[in-house]
C-alpha cells in the first residue's frame, strides 16, 4: 500500500472515531446547550419584569395582597407568576418542577427568585415547558450530524489532496530516480523541487548512492573488458604453440594427450574470455538494434547450427512460429546468440531421445516464443539465481554449471526490453517464454 494512501486511511479512520464519539456524546450535548439556552432566556425574562416593576411599581402585578399569574392559555408552554414571600432567605434558582395548570400537570423549568420592595418580600417565578424545550433537540442533533459529516468528508478531501501535494516529491524521487534505473546513467542529476528537507535529503542520499553504484559498475565493466581483451592475446598464443609442437617429430603419444588436455583447457577458457567480453560489449551497448528479422527464418538456422549436437542425442525438435513473424530494430547476431544459448541448454540438459518444442504465439497482443524441453528440470530453489554469473549449480551428476549462456540471454533480453518468463519441473523439463515489447512489431 502506498504511503499517501495508508495516511489518507489512517485520516478517514480517526475522523470517522471522532464522528462515532461525537454521535454517542451528541444527546447530552444538544441537552445541556437545551438548557443552558432556557435558563439564560429565564434570566432574561427576570429583568424585564424586575424593570417593568422598578418602572410601574409593584402594584402593576400585585393589587390588595393577591399575586399575579400569567401563562400562555392554549398551549400553557410559558408562565409568568408573582406573590407575596414570607420566607426570609434568599431565593434564586432554576429546577424543573411538576404544576397543576387547569387540571393538567405539566412539568416546567422554573426559575424562583425573591426581591424586596419597601419593607415586602415578593416572590417571583417564570416556568417554560420542558417538552418544548425538548422539541428542539431533534433538529438540533440532525443538524450538528449533519455539519459535522459535512466538515469531516471535507477534511478529508482536503487531507487527500494535501498528502499527494506533500509526497508528490517523494513520488517523483520514486519513479524517476529507482523505478526503472539502469546503468549507465544517460541523463544528467536533475534536483528534484521540495520544501521538505527530508525528501531533499533523501534526494540527495539517493543521487550520491548511484553515482557510487555507477561508478563501481563502470569499473567492474572496465575490467572485464580489458581483462578479456588481454587474456585473448596469452591464449591465442599459446594455442599457437601448442599446434607448433604437435608437428614435431620428437614428441611421444603421453605428452600429446597432455596437449590435447591442454588445448581443451585453453578452448574453455577462450570460450569463457569471449562470452565475458560478449557481455561486456552488450552492457555497455555498443551494438546497434537497426535490423529487421524473420522469426522463422532465424529459428532455422539455430536448426541448421545445432543440429548435429539433436542427432547425437537422438533429440527431436519441432519449430511451429507463423512464417511472416518480423521482428524489427533489433541485432540479429544477438537475438540469434540469445535462441542459440536457450536451445544448446535444452539439448544440454534433455534426456536422451527427449523432445525440444519451440512455439510462437500472440498473448495480449504481444507476440511470444516458448522454448519448451523434456529434460531434467531445474529445482524451485535454484530457479530464482540461474541468470546469475558464475553462479555453479548441480543438475545432474554429468552436468555441474549453467556457465554463462544463460546470463548472455539475460543481457542481450535487457538489451532488447525482452521479457523472460521460466518456469521448471524436475524430472520434466523446463519452459523459457521471450515476451516481446510491441515496438518490435
């Protein structure tokens, strides 16, 4: 998962807890907002009536010693009363209360509150009903959820759109700087804008690991290449000297044997000096890819060169690719070099009087080859590493090495943007399949 997208989530999920407290705690909220509005609209209608008295004088609301009482008479949702006190101390309260108005008792938020006028305590009380008060928090608890909701899908959105503007430099690092790197770097350091230190950090760091990668590939190429070169001249003239002593007339049958051991040993190691520098060469990319190829036609003359090697082995090979199959902008001395070596491993490691099938096909509009054999497998464990170099293995008990042939496919496949599925069973053989990009088309 990525890294924008595990913040966006972890962003959803907290706010959607905060939503689920909110809703859980929202009735009493909405409830002590119910009543501390009521008691503050008491107190308001406490000073306009101790005004109107101030105002009008206490015989406005109290005429020979009867109190004063007025309510709403519909509904009875609000009433106002006002009689003489006897008591001594102070009263100033708001609670909810039971009255029995015209027969009905109703429960009311009253606020009692005493005053003297002259030398006479009275007694004031303004009542509202609880269930209009309670007739509002409804509405108000649909309302807060839904501005709540509101705000959080907007945080959100905003949250989302932040976390891409704040990564997009570490996404850019990603796709630019690692995701389909190869060596040798073709573009020059381009710096990648942030204002976020770590990622400019990062940028750097990355940069300056590659140049060390670089740098130490470069050499490693170098000194293959060099290497190869100059141990192609002390073998070339050692093998020279060794056919000048085979024509000597002084030299017994013991010590032409040694030579003729001799003369495989420096084979082998010529043949392994040209394949390091065959590599060397295609890595480096100092081969051109301006030809056009006939599938069909390259196919059969791997046939023709190798042919000698199925008829030793008494091994059948069946071609079966369409016979107008072009390939173009590609080398046709490494794409041959690449069938070459997959074939010759097929014949290699087949069982004696197998089979070697090689089959074109379009998947997904892309043209493919399967190299299919019976031979003898190749284990789960060791499939992983077989394109690795002087990586040893043991198939067999006559064979002991994959060599180098099967990092020359992989190199020249690079090269050519080929993709190499394998897949392998002991005792069954094994399948290369060469996917080819659609340019090739």
């Amino acid at each position: 998962m990525k890294l924008g997208t595990k913040l966006t989530l972890f962003n959803t999920i907290s706010k959607l807890v905060i939503v689920v407290l909110f809703v859980l705690l929202l009735p009493a909220l909405i409830h002590n907002i119910n009543r501390n509005y009521t008691d503050n609209w008491l107190r308001r209608q406490q000073d306009k009536v101790l005004k109107q008295v101030k105002l009008s004088g206490i015989g406005t609301y109290i005429k020979d010693g009867e109190g004063y009482g007025s309510y709403n008479a519909l509904l009875k949702e609000e009433y106002v009363s006002m009689d003489v006190d006897s008591a001594d101390e102070d009263i100033d309260t708001i609670v909810n209360e039971r009255r029995l108005v015209e027969g009905d008792t109703i429960q009311y938020r009253i606020l009692s509150h005493n005053f003297k006028v002259g030398k006479q305590n009275y007694l004031l009380e303004i009542g509202k009903s609880i269930d209009t008060i309670n007739e509002t928090t409804v509405p108000l608890q649909s309302i807060a959820f839904e501005i709540l909701l509101g705000m959080v899908l907007l945080t959100i959105l905003a949250d989302q759109f932040y976390s891409t503007y704040i990564l997009r430099p570490l996404n850019k690092i990603i796709r630019t700087k690692l995701i389909g790197h190869k060596f040798p770097l073709r573009t020059p350091y381009r710096k990648v804008r942030t204002t976020t230190s770590d990622f400019e950090h990062l940028d750097i760091s990355i940069h300056k690991m590659i140049q060390t990668i670089e740098s130490t590939f470069q050499k490693e190429r170098e000194f293959i290449s060099n290497a190869s070169h100059e141990l192609m001249t002390p073998i070339s003239i050692l093998q020279s000297k060794i056919e000048n002593m085979f024509g000597s007339e002084d030299i017994t049958d013991e010590v032409k044997e040694r030579l003729l051991e001799l003369q495989r040993i420096l084979n082998r190691l010529k043949s392994i000096t040209k394949t390091l520098l065959l590599i060397s060469q295609i890595e480096n990319e100092q081969f051109l890819k301006e030809d056009k190829v006939n599938v069909a036609e390259l196919l059969n003359e791997v046939h023709d060169e190798i042919s000698i090697r199925l008829q030793q082995r008494n091994i059948h090979c069946e071609i079966d690719v369409p016979a107008d199959w072009e390939l173009h902008k590609v080398n046709k001395f490494l794409l041959f070099n690449l069938v070459f070596n997959l074939v010759n491993n097929a014949i290699k490691y087949n069982k004696e009087g197998g089979s070697i099938t090689i089959i074109g096909r379009v998947e997904n509009k892309l043209r493919m080859i399967e190299i299919a054999d019976t031979g003898i497998g190749i284990s789960s464990e060791q499939l992983p590493h077989i394109f690795n170099r002087f990586k040893k293995f043991t198939r067999s008990l006559q064979q002991d090495s994959f060599g180098l042939g099967l990092p020359i496919v992989k190199s020249i496949a690079d090269f050519h943007h080929i993709t190499i599925e394998v897949s392998s069973e002991e005792g069954v053989g094994s399948k290369f399949k060469l996917v080819f990009p659609a340019e090739m088309n």
